[in-house]
C-alpha cells in the first residue's frame, strides 16, 4: 500500500520519489559542489562548530545535558595513562582510551527528519496519525522506546528511527556552496524577530544571492555569546538574545519553499523563535517552521553553529559565498547529530 493517500498542503512529500529520505539534500548536485569549489580562493578554512560543552548547563533546554566524559576500563584499571607494562614488563607504551554519553542536539547539531513530525490523516481513514517527512510513520519507521527507564544514565532502551535518521543524511554527504546572511550587523545582540520581508530586504540591501540547492546560513551572534559566557549562559538574556526567524509569518515560510535552498542553517538555538508567536483558533504547531521545514518540505535545519569568524572575515572580504563541509555522524537511528562544520573560503 502506498505511503501516504494524502500529505499535508504546501508539502513536498513524493518530490524526490515516495520513499525518498533525503528531502532538499537530493538538490546537492555534483553541479552544487563544483559552485562551492569555484568558491575557494584562499584556500582558508574555518571551524563552524562550538566546543561540543557549550553552551554549557541546561539551561537552553532542560531535557538536554552536557557530555560525560570518561575512560574506558582495562583490567580493572582506567584505561587513561595506562602503562602497558603492567601486562606484560617489555612494554613502553602509555595508552589513553576514552568514551562519551552525549546528547546528540546539546550543541552544534544537524536537525534530521524524523526529529520533527506532525498528526496528519496520510491514508486518509478520517484518524490523524503521526507522521513525519514523506509519510513515514510513528511506531513503524520511527519506533518509541519503552517507557520504564534503565541505565546508569537514565536511558530508555528501544528507541529507534528506521528511516530518516542521521545514518541516512550521512549517506548523502552534505557539501557544496552555502551563503551567508549576517544578521548580526543590522540587528547587533538585540532580540529581533525576523519576518520574511525583513530577511529579503537585508539580503537585497547587502547584494547576497540565494540560488536553488545553496545551503542558507544566518548569523546572529547567539553562538559568540555562548562561547563568551564560557559554559554559564547568562538566564537573563540566554532566551532572549540575538536575531531568530519568525517561523508564524507566511511570507517567511512561503520564500523558503519557493527559493529551493538545500539546508537551512543559523548559530542561534533553533533558528526560529522558540516559543513562537501565538498562533490562530484550532490546532497548529508550537515549533512552525520546524514543521515546514523538516516534516513538509525535507529541509535540513542546522542550530548552534558557530559562525562569527566566518561572517567577519566574509565582510572584509566583500563576500558571502564559500564552499561548505558538513557530514552529520553516520549513526544509525539517530534523530539528531553532532556537526562539525567547515567553511572553505
């Protein structure tokens, strides 16, 4: 039987084919990658990910905590400056091995597919379901854990996104030309809430062009903060710092479908505002653009990058185009992946 009989308005679902999992990533062509080497003429690279410790705490969101770091054990022992004599007296060497508990949407973080569906009647029985990018299913594709936790850590065991995961986004790796938009120069730390008129007309006012299959970075600022409050986010301006789209303006959400942009991208927590403006009477999403973006349309969305170095050395240069590198973790089942992100200029 087919997927879905029926998908939501202004989606793409069976674009790129009905059991595509790759969504707007299918338009990084060769073409797109070549246009991104054409942009490399210093042959300067820049780190566009946070230490994976920031932005430190919970206090950006409270389900997410810091990694853990720790050795590995051998023979009883930390396997951290472990002398290799103590297995056998002729050895010399002095091993280091270590291990990680992460939350994988902490800090710089690629936003797959399956983390954000939506209720939506697919087969058309009348009984909405959830349902995410292309129709595929809660509790068949993405599966939920059980509900009684286990673990050291609190874990619950079982859960699993069959399709859509990070293991499937890596499959296609994620590079070519991006474009920047600093938002940060006309806006400073202020709170802006950027509309779709807004963002047109300061990319008109800076001369940036977006091309069908670039990946659309903004920067706002929010990430150098971070990096300057060096792991104790300030709780006073933490939620209310720096630019953010306005993921309620239909202007806004009708641009990114008609422009054909490949991953959208920001160095802000979720690159809309979160929470949004109170939506209308009747059900609506909480996280809208989350929804257009990831559930609708199969657009990537990149949060908690670092990009002031990048959009500095862009200005001085008269620039906003560059080659980017940004392959999430090939780990299966994931619904969000660590990144670390190149931009070569």
């Amino acid at each position: 039987m087919p997927r879905f009989r029926q998908r939501p308005e202004g989606s793409e679902w069976g674009r790129f084919g009905d059991d595509d999992e790759w969504g707007r990533l299918n338009l990084l062509t060769p073409e797109k990658v070549r246009q991104g080497v054409a942009e490399v003429r210093e042959g300067r690279t820049f780190c566009l990910s946070l230490p994976l410790d920031l932005p430190g705490r919970s206090i950006l969101n409270p389900r997410r905590r810091p990694p853990e770091l720790f050795p590995t054990a051998r023979e009883g022992r930390p396997n951290y400056l472990y002398r290799l004599s103590h297995e056998n007296p002729e050895w010399t060497d002095v091993v280091c091995d270590d291990a990680v508990v992460l939350c994988n949407q902490y800090s710089s973080q690629w936003d797959t597919f399956a983390h954000v569906g939506l209720m939506f009647d697919a087969d058309g029985d009348g009984e909405p379901e959830p349902v995410f990018y292309n129709g595929f299913r809660g509790g068949e594709d993405i599966v939920a854990p059980a509900t009684t936790p286990s673990g050291p850590h609190g874990w619950f065991p079982g859960c699993y996104a069959h399709r859509l995961s990070a293991a499937r986004m890596a499959e296609r790796p994620i590079q070519g030309r991006a474009v920047l938009v600093d938002l940060h120069r006309h806006f400073g730390d202020e709170p802006a809430l950027v509309d779709g008129a807004t963002l047109l007309e300061i990319m008109e006012r800076d001369g940036v062009e977006v091309e069908p299959g670039d990946i659309l970075c903004l920067h706002t600022g929010f990430a150098r903060l971070l990096v300057e409050w060096a792991g104790n986010p300030d709780p006073r301006r933490v939620h209310a710092a720096c630019a953010a789209l306005d993921g309620r303006d239909p202007l806004l959400l009708e641009w990114i479908a008609k422009s054909d942009i490949a991953a959208l991208v920001a160095d802000n927590y979720a690159v809309e505002r979160l929470p949004a403006r109170t939506g209308g009477p009747g059900p609506h999403a909480a996280m809208p653009l989350h929804r257009h973006c990831l559930a609708y349309l199969g657009l990537p969305l990149g949060e908690l990058w670092y990009l002031t170095d990048l959009a500095a050395w862009l200005r001085e240069a008269g620039r906003s185009r560059f080659l980017l590198t940004a392959p999430p973790l090939r780990l299966p089942g994931a619904v969000g992946s660590p990144v670390s992100p190149v931009a070569t200029v």
